[in-house]
C-alpha cells in the first residue's frame, strides 16, 4: 500500500518576518532616540552654568570619597543642581579614578564640566590674607577667624596660648605679626599663617635695627617695636613719619612724657566709644601717656616697614610737639610756646 503524503503549510511565513523587522528597527531608533536625547540632556547639564553662592565657595574632598560622595558636596555647596547627573558625567567621560583629594575654590559661576576638570587636573585652591598697618591684634584674629579658605586652630586659645603655640617668648602678641598679604592653600592652618607673620616681623625688624641710629633712647628690638606702633598709629601722612619718630625719640631723651592719644585709647578698648573726653586722659594706666613716663608696656598696634625704620632711623630735628592740621598732617614745634600757637591756630 502507498502512503499518503503529507505536507505543513506555514501561512504567512513572509509577513512575520517582516513584523519582525519592524520591531527590531522601532527599537534601535527608540534606543538611538533615547541615546541622543540622554546625550543632549547630559551635554546640556555639563555646559549650563551655576552661579556661584556669595560668589566663592571652598570645599574639601578628602581623600577615599567615591563620585557619588563628591557629587552631594558639590550639591551641598550650591554648584550642581543634580548630583546623580554629575556622576554620570564623571563617568561617562572616563575620570572616576582621576579625582584628587584637596581643597578647592569655585568663583562666580561655574559649569559641572568646569567642576569635573578643576577637580581631576588638582587645581587647588590659592587663598590669600591681609593684615593692615595699624590694626589691633584683635582686628587681625577677626580676619583670621572670618576667613573660609583656613583650618581655624586658634579660635578657643587666648593670645597667650597662642604664643605658647607659636613658641614665642612674649607674653602679649600685639603688635608681633607683620602686616602684609599672605597667600595659602586652602586648608591651611591659621597658625601657619601667624607663624609666617610673625618670622616676616622679625626679619624687618632686625634689619632696621641693625641700622638704627647709634644714640638711640630705646635699647631692645621689642622696644623699637613699641615706639614703631606708636609712630604708625599717629602718622596720616606718610612722608611725615620721620618727623613724628623724631618728636617721640628727643621726648624720650629729654625724660618728657610721651602725651600720645593712640596710647591712652589702646588702653581704654572696648570702652572706647570714638570719643576721648579728658578725664580719660586724666585715669592712669600703663598704656596712659600722659600720666606716666617712657612706653607702654607693649606695642599698640600692628607697625609697617616704613614706620619701624623712621622710628629707629628718625630725622635729624629738634621737634618736640606737633598738632594736627586738620588734613591728614601736623604742625611741628620745637618749643611749649611755638606749640600753644599752632594749637590756638588750627585747633580752637
């Protein structure tokens, strides 16, 4: 007997492969659609710019944080508005592995793909600090503790302690710190920053000793230093601080009182209220100049360069008075008489 053939027909063998087609090609183009929509919202996200908080923030990564730790510090800080995207862009452009631990600043405004570069590249942050002539310790410590870019060692240490930090053999630091700009990686220890003030003070201070004038009343550098902070806070014009070093020094050669406002309001601080009444000059005090002979018993300010040479090299004068001219300069006298006069002349 013959067997029947049998035979299966596949209906529309064609048509799903072509169905198949379709699907594959809709999703390579959704995929392609997703993957430059994703590239556009990325590129956008890397270029768009932040502006800064208060127009610089500095910030810390420290050594072992992973992106995603990074990222929420940048977050934190104001300087990137989605931290899950700012790992992503770190990823997608290869640098993971080459963020450096440091301390960093960003000013003004800044794009994530600027972060990304600054961080990766180790620019480290550069911050500065400027100590003015004629500041108080007090006023220095202010800029000091005020300052964002420093590691503040000395904010619960007394001045004393600070020394004692320092090793300076002095029991009162007024007056021992240069007045200068200091430029410092962000991080940096305020005590460094006194540290090289104070090195910077007595290097100035030697050289102008070591050319002082032979006959000269005071007898130690720390004296000089005293009478140099005295000389700054009195001097309005610059060209006049020979003369005013010069008064001071024939006052003290003579065995005359000093009678200097600066002292007497140094000694009053905080009580000071901008206005010095003449009972004040009247109280004694070891800083009242008035009341008691020779210098105070410490420096009352913070003294340039300029004001430590006039006042260890004065000029050649026999001045003992000078009054304030009302513009910033004085008048100077060699006698009582001559004074009274210029006193009645610009001052009543």
């Amino acid at each position: 007997m013959r067997r029947k053939s049998r035979s299966i027909m596949f209906a529309d063998g064609g048509g799903s492969g072509r169905g198949l087609g379709r699907l594959v090609t809709l999703l390579v183009v959704v995929g392609l659609v997703i993957v430059v929509g994703g590239g556009i919202w990325l590129g956008n996200f890397a270029t768009s710019s932040v502006q800064v908080p208060g127009d610089s923030v500095y910030f810390n990564i420290d050594r072992g944080l992973g992106v995603g730790q990074v990222a929420r510090i940048l977050e934190a800080n104001g300087l990137v508005s989605d931290a899950s995207a700012f790992v992503l862009l770190v990823r997608v452009l290869g640098k993971s592995g080459d963020i450096k631990a440091g301390s960093y600043q960003a000013r003004d405004t800044v794009s994530p793909l600027r972060l990304v570069e600054k961080i990766t590249r180790g620019e480290f942050a550069q911050g500065q600090i400027r100590f003015i002539e004629g500041w108080t310790f007090r006023q220095m410590r202010a800029a000091l503790d005020a300052h964002p870019a420093l590691t503040h060692e000395t904010a619960d240490l007394s001045g004393p302690e600070i020394l004692e930090r320092l090793g300076v053999d002095q029991k009162h630091p007024e007056g021992l710190f240069f007045p200068d700009t200091y430029h410092f990686a962000a991080g940096t220890s305020d005590l460094t920053i006194l540290r090289q003030a104070y090195d910077k003070m007595q290097d100035v201070l030697a050289s102008a000793w070591d050319e002082r004038d032979s006959k000269h009343p005071v007898k130690t550098k720390y004296q000089g230093l005293i009478l140099a902070s005295i000389v700054e806070k009195e001097t309005g014009d610059p060209a006049e601080r020979e003369m005013v070093a010069a008064v001071f020094v024939n006052r003290l050669r003579k065995g005359m009182r000093l009678q200097t406002d600066p002292t007497v309001i140094y000694g009053l601080g905080e009580q000071f209220d901008g206005n010095l009444r003449k009972r004040d000059l009247q109280t004694d005090s070891p800083y009242n100049t008035y009341t008691r002979y020779g210098l105070p018993p410490t420096p009352i300010a913070l003294p340039g360069e300029a004001a430590i040479h006039a006042t260890l090299k004065p000029a050649q004068t026999s001045a003992l008075y000078f009054v304030s001219k009302g513009d910033g300069t004085h008048q100077f006298s060699n006698s009582l008489a001559e004074h009274n006069r210029a006193v009645d002349r610009f001052q009543r």
